[in-house]
C-alpha cells in the first residue's frame, strides 16, 4: 500500500507538472493570439486613378472607364500563423487529455481500472439494495418510487464502498 501511495503521488506530481508547463504553453498563445489580433489589421490600399489626357481619349477610347477611389482591404497572410496556432492548441489539449509517452499508458490503464471499480461498485450496491442483480430492461419497468428508493439506497452504498476503499488505501 506504502509503495502504491507513493507511486500515485509520483504521478499526481508529474501530471501537476505537466499541467503547469502545458497552462504556461497555453498563455503564451494567447499571449501570441492578442499580439496578432492588435498588430494585424487590415492592409488598406488604394487604386491610383489618373485621368486620361485627351489624345489618350481618341486614341484608345476603349480605355477602362474612371472608377473612384476606393480602398480595397485584403486580409494579411494570416492563415499559415493561425492554422499553427490552432493547431499548437489542439496538441496541447490533447497532451492535457491524454497524456503524453509513458504517462498516457499509465493514465490509459488507471481509466480501465477506475471505470471497472466503478462498474462493480454499482453492481454490489444494485445486489444490496435490490437483493439481486437486475434484468437488462428490469430497471424500466420499476415504479418510479421504487426508482427512488432503490437508486437512493445504491447510492449510499456506492459512497460507503468508495469511502473504505479510500480509508484503506490510507491505512
């Protein structure tokens, strides 16, 4: 149990660590994200219009006609730096998810545990509460009283087992 306690703290201390490091990432996005957003604005450009002289009028006269001025706003090149950015946020996302190497494994595996206890926890208390496992589609064609009884007494038994697994862990 000692080394268990210790191998859980190991890990709660590396996954804070990466959590850390990950939220330190994180910032300094959208640290990077703000500078972008107030440093890229629109690039605003005008089309020069000169007026034709006049032979220029008899000798091409199917010149494009005179527009007015008008500014014409294209977007800067953002689209590479914004695709990395998201891109760097979709992996670290994933990274505080999932986990990274070792550690994704090791979490991968505590999940199926954790998910398997639980199962038989909700298992042993629908046997206490109920007095024996029920049918697939049992549960449904209980009352709702009989719902509220049963799933308030499986409850108190899922907290009692949770809490002597957990005073057991510590003893």
């Amino acid at each position: 149990n000692a080394q268990l306690e210790r191998r859980l703290r190991e890990e709660m201390n590396k996954r804070q660590e990466n959590e850390r490091s990950l939220q330190t990432k994180i910032e300094q996005l959208q640290y990077e994200i703000d500078q972008m957003k107030y440093s890229a604005g629109p690039v605003v450009t005008r089309q020069s219009i000169r007026a034709p002289t006049p032979i220029e009028q008899y000798v091409n006269p199917r010149s494009r006609p005179i527009t007015p001025v008008k500014p014409i706003l294209r977007q800067q090149q953002g689209k590479s730096p914004i695709h990395d950015l998201l891109r760097k946020i979709a992996q670290t996302v994933n990274r505080v998810a999932h986990g990274e190497g070792k550690n994704s494994v090791a979490l991968d595996e505590q999940t199926k545990h954790d998910i398997r206890v639980h199962k038989l926890d909700l298992k042993m208390a629908e046997r206490e509460a109920v007095g024996r496992t029920l049918q697939a589609n049992e549960w449904n064609q209980l009352s709702d009283q009989q719902k509220q009884v049963y799933s308030q007494k499986m409850l108190e038994v899922v907290k009692t087992r949770i809490q002597s697994r957990y005073t057991d862990g510590r003893k």
